[in-house]
C-alpha cells in the first residue's frame, strides 16, 4: 500500500462508523424499551395496573428476539477485536489530524470544523472501536430516574427473566449438534447475551445454570458469528462474569480449552469420513428431490404428497446447515488458533463446499415447483394449526365461567386463528407466536396436542423463509478469507480429473464473496477490490490448472506423435493414467462478467504453439498437423489450422536471404538445369533444403518486382570478384604454359586425328595437375577451377530462376485480367461518371499497376544477355589474351567433373552420405557462359572433344566385350567378375559424359551459341540501319511536299 493510502481510506470510512454509531445507539434505545415494557408485564409492586394476567404466560419469542439484538452487538463487538488494520489505520488516522490542527490552512479546512470532529471520532473511538458495544448496552440504566420503570428489584421479572432463559436453553441445549439443529447455536449466543444482562441488571448468578451454559462448550468449542468471525462462549462467560468465573476451578476452565484442540484432532482425523457419508446423503436426497418434483401430484394423496415434500425440503435445509457449520467450525477455528491444516482435510472441506453449493443449485435449478410447492405446503401446515387451535378454542368456550383470564385466552386463540388464515408472512408467525404465549395457558391444550402445533408452527417457519434460509445457509462468502485453499483444491482436480465438473460449484462458491465486497466503503468504488479478487483467482486458477493442462497435454501429444523415437515406458498398465479429456466435457464456467471456457483456452494455447513453432521451423509443419488432428480424435478439441501465408509456407530460402549471402548460396547448393531447381549440397537435418521457381515467386509477390533487378545487380557483383580469380588462375604459367603446349600440340595433330582432340592428353593434363599440390582434404587446383566455375553456373541458374520466377508471378497476378489485348482505361471512365477525385486516383492507381504487369509479363527483361553484355567487351580485350587459352583447358575440366560426379553419385548408396550429389549443373552453365563471354564456341567445338570420348570409351568397352567372350569358355570365374565390373565402369563413365554434353548443349541455348560475336554484331548493325530508315520513312510521309509554280 502506497503511503498515506491507509489514512485516506480512513477517512472514506469515517462516515460508515457513523452510521455505525446511529445504529448501535438505537439498539441500546431498543433494549432498554423491551426490557422496560416486560417489566412492567411482570411486576411485582402489588398496586401497579395489571395490564394482563401474567402468571403462566411466558412470552418467549420476545426474549429469543432480544437475544437476537444482543447477539448483533456481540458480533460488532468481535468484528472490530479481529481487525487490527482497521485499529492501525485509526491510530495513523488520528496522527493526520493532529498534523492538520497545527496548520488547518495548509490543509484547507476550518478550524472550528476541526473541534466538533474531533470530538466525534473521539464519541466513535469509544462506542466502537474499544470493544465495549455490548458492555455499554448492559451497563446501561434500566431503572427510569425519577420514579417511572423500576426494573433492578423487580424479582418477579427477575424470576420470569430466569424462568424463560432456563426453558429456552433446555430447548436449544437438546438440539445442540443434532441432526435436526437449525439454528439452536445463534440462539445459544442470544442466550449467553441474555444471561450476561440478567446478571448486570439484578447482579445474581444462578452457578447451576452458569455451569450449564459452559458445559455446552464441550459440545459445540466454538460458534461462527459470521464470515471468518468465530466466537468462544467460555471466554465470553469468564470475561464477562468474573465474579461467576471465580466459583469455576481453574481444571475445569482448562479442561473447556483442551476440549477445543481435541476437537480439532478429532475433526482431522474424521473429515474425510464425514464427507463420505455425507456425499452419500446429499447424493440421495437430491436423488429423492428430483424424484419427488417430477413425480404427479395425485389428487387423492395430496395431502401426504404435500407432507413429503415438506419433508424433504426441511431435509435439505437441514443438510445445507449441518454442513455449514461443519465447514465454518474448522476452517475459522484452525485459522483462529492458528494450527496448520494437512492437505487432506482441505481437500475433503473443499468437498464439504461443493456438497453445500450442489444443496443450493438443486433448490435454484427446481426453483420453479419448489415456488409452488412452498405455498401449497404453508396452506396445508396453515391449515393444520388452525385445527388444533379450533380444538382448544372449542374447549374454551365449553366452560361457561368466564374469568377475564379465559376472556384473555380466547382473545388469544381468536388472534391466532385469524391471522392464520392469511399469507404466512414474518409479522403474522410473530403474532401467532405471541398470541399463543398468551393462548396456552390454563390448560387449553392437551400435551399431546402442544408438541405438535408447536412442530407446525416450526415447519411453517421454516417453509414460509426456505429460499432466504437456504441462501443464507449455503452463502460461502467466509472462502475470501480462507483463499489459500484455493491452490490446493485446483492441483486435487487436476490429480482427479474424473470428476472435474465440481469446478462449477467451488467457482459458484468463490462468487457468493462479490456481494460483501460491493458494500466496501474504504475504497474509491468497490470496483477495485472486485477488481483485485478476481485477478488473484484468475492467476490461481491459471498457474494451478490452466497452464499445467495446456503443458501436460502439449507433452501427450508430443509423445504420441513421436512414438518412433525411444522415449519412457508410457504404457498405461505401469505408469498408470490420467484422462484429461474429462476437462473439455465441462461447460463454461461463470466467474464475474466472463465465462471460463477450459476447452478454449487449450485449444488457443495449443493453437499458438503450433503455429508459433510451425513458423520458425517450417519442415515440422507435418508433424504439427499430426498433432492437431490427434488433439481433436483424442480431446475433442477444435483446432484451427494454420494457414500460413505463403510467404513463409515451403518457402525454403527468402529472395532478400539468397541475394545477401549469394557467395553462401552457389556454394551450398546445387543446380538442375532441367527441373530448374537447387539442393541443398549438405545439412545437418535429416532432409535438404530446395529451391525452385514457385518459392521464388512467392518471394517476388511478397517483396514486389523491384527486387528482381537488384538481385541482378547484386548477381553482378559477386562475378565480378569470381571473375577476377578465374583471371588469376588462368594466367599462372604453371597452367598458361601447359594450355599453350596442349594448343600447340592440338594443332599439330589434329590432321591425323581426324581433327579430335586425344582424350590421353586430357587426361594427361588432368592427372599432371595434381603434381602442383593439392589441398589439406585432398584438392587439386583443377577441382578448385572446377568448383569456381561450378559457382560461376549457379550464379546464373538463380538469375534464370529469378526471371521464371517473376514471369510466374506476374502470371498468377494478370490472370485476373480477361483481355490484355484489350485493357480499358479506368481514368477514363471514372471522369466519364464524374465521380470523386479520391475515385480518379484510385483509377489512376489501377491503371498504372495494370500496364505495369502486361509491360512485366509480354518483355520479360533479358537478364542473361544483359550479363554477357556487360562482361563480353574485358573478357575479349586484347590485355585478357590469357583467358584465350580456356577453351583448351575444358576437355580436362570435363574429365574432372566426371570422375567428382560418379563419385557423388556412389556415395548415395552409402551409410555415410556425406558429400553425396545427384545433380550439378552449375558446371555446365558456367563452361557455356565463359565460351560465350570468351566467344569459344567455334573453338571448343573444333577440338570435337565429346565425339573422341565416345570413340574412346567405345572402343574400350568393344574390347572388354571381346575378352569377355574370349573368357567365357576359359570360364575363369574370377576374370569374368573383373570383366564385368570394367564394362559397367565403362558404360556409367560413357554416360556421365553423355549427360554432361547434354546439359552443357542446353545452356549454351540460353547463350545463343548458334552465332558468334562477328555474328551478333553484323545482326545489330543491321536492325539499327532499319530502325533508322524506319524513322526517316515516318518523318518524309509526315512533311507535304510545297506545290511548285511556273
């Protein structure tokens, strides 16, 4: 609490003790106007007006009702000890005023305002807050002053006083924690109220019935007065009577406290059998309820139909009250003496709750025709009592002597029947009551006729008042102070979730505090507080079940799905198992202004993971639709599928991502020109990452077509730098110096070779290269040259997978427009209509991005010949006369990538698939692309190199052919075995070369290998000349000749 909170909130509640102070002051007024009027009933000065004969007459409902009063003041009374923050914050309260009344102005108050208020927190200080309300109403002065009421040596009211105390608590004293008790405890404390004042105004003490009255403690150890406030009638008496209290012997005082511990053990060790039998007997009489309202009312069994119903109403009643105070008694009483309660007994009162709650909701749920049953039964008990009346009234009358007595009987009875035979309200029981105080007397009714009416007269009571009763009996607001159990009783259902639909009755329970604190005066608005409860039980009720369901069920279906990998015995027989699903069956729960729906909220819970986790790994997307569909056979729960956009569904690698790490990208992946596709070379998953046109275009739609340049632009960059080591590479003279020996070689031969270049010499150079060292794992500097022009080729493929891309997604954006030949101007019309300027710019808008996409989707930009074009010109400058020699250097190139890619291709049998390669076309679109820049396609192909590897291999495999047959009859099995092997050695080889002339033909189309650079350049001489006369054809059309004259 913030400072000076407490003292503001002081001040709000200033104005409540006022009213506070009104009220206990008309109660001293009230009590000391009973105790007068009965006095004057019950006088014993001779020569006083009888105002009626009063010598049997005992009216006890007036006593049980000045009990009632003194009992509220008693309560006041410990209310106010229990509260020491209310003490606390008076004290710190009254700090604040002497403040002010040392600078009044500072503060803005008057100072002659300050005097009077003080004055009156004073008054409140003393009537209230010092514990002394009930003592100040019994120390009051009852004898009037001058000569009027004189109450304290009036013994006949003495006596009457003790008569009427001794036969009310004979009555309550029987029913003392019977089954039948409905409220003897409240009269209990009415009674010790009552004793106390006859002590105080007559100052004798009946030791007797002194002794009594504390023996009751031993039966009940304590009573709740209300809510958390809990009353000990031994302290109360001692402290009270201390001159009664110095008659006790200390053994007997202390044997009445050791009584209350042994309660308490006795009450842990048989809560759980209490609620056993209980939950049987309320299960059954809610069995009988139903049974009993549904059932026909017959018309000649009304009478006993009624009668059940009766019964069986009182029953319930009677259940609701035993468990009450079952719950309030032990719950009040371990906090009181401060003991620890085990979790047990919490468990079972929190069971004791539930009970008591499933009492009110059967009275709430069949409200309907107990309503109606209710005023059929109070007729017919209405009915009954009148009988008996009309009996004894009969009997008076018989007798013709009519004393004033008799007169005043009879008046009695005709009272009584007449107020009978009405609606059964509180006032006209009350006069029944007191009528019949008056009625009884003189013998006119037989014994065996009293007990029964006045059975009657309590059945009436009970049935006009069931609903107030049963509210008031079942109101658990005391749980705001017992809110620790609250965390216990959610992990208990969570352990027993079989019968989780309790929940309904502990929340109804935790919602019976809201009306108490909507009185609260101390606070601005009685909103914050609510406020505060309700976000506590929310966080409880979240940390003890909500999030430990939502994790134990994400943990099932986790396991489930993955039964494959080796996780702990799950089998249900060993490890026993909990079936949560009983949660999701409940219906929403009312809790404040909103319903807890537990099935929801796992359901969003699961929800979220999914899709959160689905988007940061995107391969386990299977695996989560897996588990969504099991929450829903297993759990019922309905889930909702992630629709993930498509910008990161099987989105594989982002556009933005490639185009920043492209140097990563052309080294990790690898490129099939057919599929036009890249793999992933390694990973450390069980799958590999691909990319293809679709993911690109998905990427292009979410970033807008502008990237595409930039990744062309950023495309350039990074050749730029591969270039310059290609240059390096190739103007080493270890290399220079053996390509132009190959040349030169090439040249000489070539007449005898029928113009193709010797696969020995390739494989010569292939071989002698590594003479010049290799790398740490086995490289050599023609697998390098290899891999970088590999590198160079996928940096293409992406280009030509960026344009596919882009022409895919322009496709699928334009296929919304009908024609596009025939687009129509939107501007256009719009100012046609006249409409709005926001309208025109809208289709101004469409318009732009309209042409936009027919412009995107008719060119598509050239981006391969934008490449050569850019680079062409260095690579063919005089200064790179080096690079001259590459086409030489490609037969070896060939075989190298040849021998690397069946190795490859073994390695994907093998366990150990690391380096395992099915695809790698970025070879061959690199060796077209660098013929194309170095314009070598006429060069390359004069060296016939493809056609002298089939010649070779050919003629190897004719050979082994031959000796395979040769050594067939020899049938050295062996051999042939080698021989086999060599043949299929033989042909993978032949088709590796095979596949790779395919696929380097295939990119030299994306090249236009079909013309040389002389070529090219003739062509695009020859389209400006057109365009250029083209133009001057418009222009001489355009201008009229003048007209000549002669």
């Amino acid at each position: 609490m913030v400072e000076g909170d407490c003292q503001i909130q002081m001040g709000r509640f200033v104005s409540f003790l006022q009213e506070l102070s009104c009220f206990v002051t008309r109660c001293y007024e009230v009590v000391v106007n009973v105790v007068h009027q009965l006095a004057v009933l019950y006088t014993s000065n001779k020569n006083a007006p009888k105002i009626i004969e009063t010598s049997g007459v005992h009216f006890q409902a007036m006593y049980e009702h000045l009990g009632e009063l003194l009992t509220v003041l008693i309560t006041l009374d410990e209310i106010i000890d229990n509260h020491a923050t209310l003490k606390d914050h008076w004290t710190m309260y009254k700090r604040l005023l002497k403040s002010v009344h040392h600078n009044p102005s500072k503060f803005g108050i008057q100072e002659d305002k300050l005097k009077p208020f003080e004055k009156l927190l004073l008054k409140l200080e003393c009537q209230l807050l010092d514990g002394m309300i009930f003592q100040a109403c019994i120390e009051q002065q009852f004898d009037s002053v001058n000569g009027g009421v004189s109450v304290s040596k009036n013994s006949t009211f003495a006596e009457e006083f003790a008569h009427t105390l001794r036969t009310a608590f004979a009555n309550v004293e029987a029913k003392l924690g019977e089954p039948s008790e409905i409220d003897q405890r409240d009269k209990y404390v009415g009674i010790c109220g009552l004793f106390v004042l006859h002590f105080q105004i007559f100052r004798t003490i009946d030791k007797k019935f002194y002794k009594s009255l504390l023996d009751v403690c031993k039966k009940v150890p304590a009573i709740t007065l209300t809510a958390n406030i809990i009353w000990f009638a031994d302290n109360f008496l001692i402290h009270k009577i201390p001159a009664a209290a110095k008659l006790l012997d200390k053994k007997s005082i202390h044997a009445v406290k050791m009584q209350r511990e042994n309660f308490l053990q006795q009450k842990a060790q048989s809560l759980t059998k209490d609620m056993q039998s209980y939950y049987v007997f309320v299960s059954s009489w809610m069995t009988k309820m139903e049974s009993i309202l549904t059932k026909e009312q017959r018309v000649d069994k009304f009478a006993e139909d009624l009668s059940n119903r009766c019964n069986v109403f009182i029953q319930g009643f009677l259940y609701a009250y035993s468990l009450s105070t079952i719950i309030k008694t032990t719950m009040n009483l371990y906090m009181s003496m401060q003991k620890p309660m085990t979790k047990t007994s919490v468990k079972a009162l929190c069971r004791l709750v539930e009970l008591l709650k499933a009492i009110e909701h059967m009275f709430y749920r069949r409200s309907m025709v107990v309503a109606d049953s209710v005023t059929h039964i109070a007729q017919h008990l209405q009915y009954q009592a009148l009988h008996s009346i009309s009996v004894a009234k009969k009997r008076v009358i018989s007798d013709k002597k009519y004393s004033e007595q008799r007169l005043d009987v009879l008046s009695a009875l005709v009272l009584a029947e007449n107020t009978l035979n009405g609606p059964s309200t509180r006032q006209r029981r009350l006069i029944v009551s007191l009528a019949l105080s008056v009625g009884t007397q003189m013998k006119t009714f037989k014994d065996e006729e009293l007990v029964p009416l006045q059975l009657v007269l309590k059945k009436l009571d009970l049935i006009s008042e069931l609903t107030e009763r049963v509210r008031a009996q079942c109101d658990c607001c005391f749980l705001y102070w017992h809110r620790a159990v609250f965390p216990i009783y959610l992990d208990d259902v969570y352990e027993n979730a079989v019968d989780s639909a309790r929940l309904h009755y502990m929340f109804s329970a935790l919602r019976d505090c809201v009306p108490a604190m909507m009185h609260a005066r101390h606070l601005e608005s009685y909103e914050v507080l609510l406020e505060c409860y309700d976000k506590e039980i929310m966080e409880v009720l979240n940390e003890h079940l909500m999030d430990k369901l939502c994790k134990e069920i994400e943990k099932d279906l986790r396991l489930s799905v993955h039964t494959h990998l080796k996780l702990d015995d799950r089998n249900p027989f060993r490890v026993g198992m909990k079936d949560l699903a009983h949660f999701f069956f409940l219906n929403p729960i009312r809790f404040f202004n909103r319903f807890i729906d537990i099935k929801a909220y796992v359901t969003h819970y699961l929800d979220k993971t999914f899709y959160n986790l689905t988007t940061v790994a995107l391969h386990d997307w299977a695996t989560y639709s897996e588990m969504r569909n099991l929450a829903t056979q297993r759990y019922g729960l309905c889930m909702t599928e992630a629709h993930l956009p498509s910008q990161t569904l099987e989105q594989g690698l982002d556009v933005l991502e490639i185009m920043r790490n492209i140097h990563v990208f052309v080294s990790r992946y690898l490129y099939n020109l057919n599929n036009q596709i890249f793999i992933e070379r390694t990973s450390n998953n069980k799958h590999l990452n691909t990319i293809n046109i679709r993911h690109i275009a998905n990427s292009i739609r979410t970033h807008g077509t502008g990237i595409m340049n930039t990744t062309v632009n950023f495309t350039y960059q990074f050749l730029r730098k591969k270039f310059y080591i290609f240059s390096q590479f190739m103007y080493d003279e270890h290399i220079k110096s053996r390509l132009i020996k190959d040349i030169r070689f090439f040249r000489e031969v070539k007449d005898q070779n029928d113009h193709k270049y010797p696969f020995e010499r390739a494989d010569k150079f292939n071989r002698g290269i590594r003479k010049l060292g290799i790398t740490p794992d086995g490289q050599s500097y023609l697998d390098q040259f290899r891999q970088l022009i590999s590198q160079i080729g996928n940096a293409m493929g992406y280009v030509r997978m960026i344009r596919s891309g882009g022409l895919h997604c322009c496709s699928s954006a334009i296929r919304f427009v009908p024609d596009l030949e025939d687009i129509v101007n939107f501007e256009e019309l719009v100012k046609e209509e006249g409409l709005s300027e926001e309208t025109q710019k809208a289709a101004r808008q469409l318009d732009s991005v309209l042409s936009d996409l027919t412009r995107n989707f008719a060119e598509g930009t050239e981006y391969f010949k934008m490449l050569v074009d850019v680079f062409a010109p260095e690579f063919r400058s005089p200064k790179n006369m080096h690079l001259r020699n590459f086409y030489i250097i490609v037969p070896p190139l060939t075989l190298n990538f040849v021998e690397h890619s069946i190795s490859c291709k073994e390695k994907l049998n093998k366990k150990n698939k690391s380096g395992a390669a099915f695809t790698d076309d970025g070879f061959a679109m690199g060796v077209a692309y660098i013929l194309k820049l170095l314009d070598q396609y006429q060069e390359f192909d004069s060296l016939h190199w493809f056609q002298s590897v089939r010649e070779k291999y050919m003629k190897e495999i004719r050979a082994v052919a031959k000796q395979q047959n040769v050594q067939s009859t020899n049938q050295d099995e062996k051999l042939l075995q080698t021989m086999n092997l060599t043949h299929k050695r033989l042909e993978v080889c032949l088709q590796e070369f095979e596949l790779l002339y395919f696929s380097l033909s295939s990119a030299r189309i994306f090249f236009r290998a079909d013309k040389t650079a002389a070529e090219e350049n003739q062509e695009k001489k020859e389209k400006e000349e057109e365009s250029v006369k083209a133009n001057n054809g418009d222009l001489s059309n355009s201008t009229p000749a003048d007209p000549v004259v002669k």
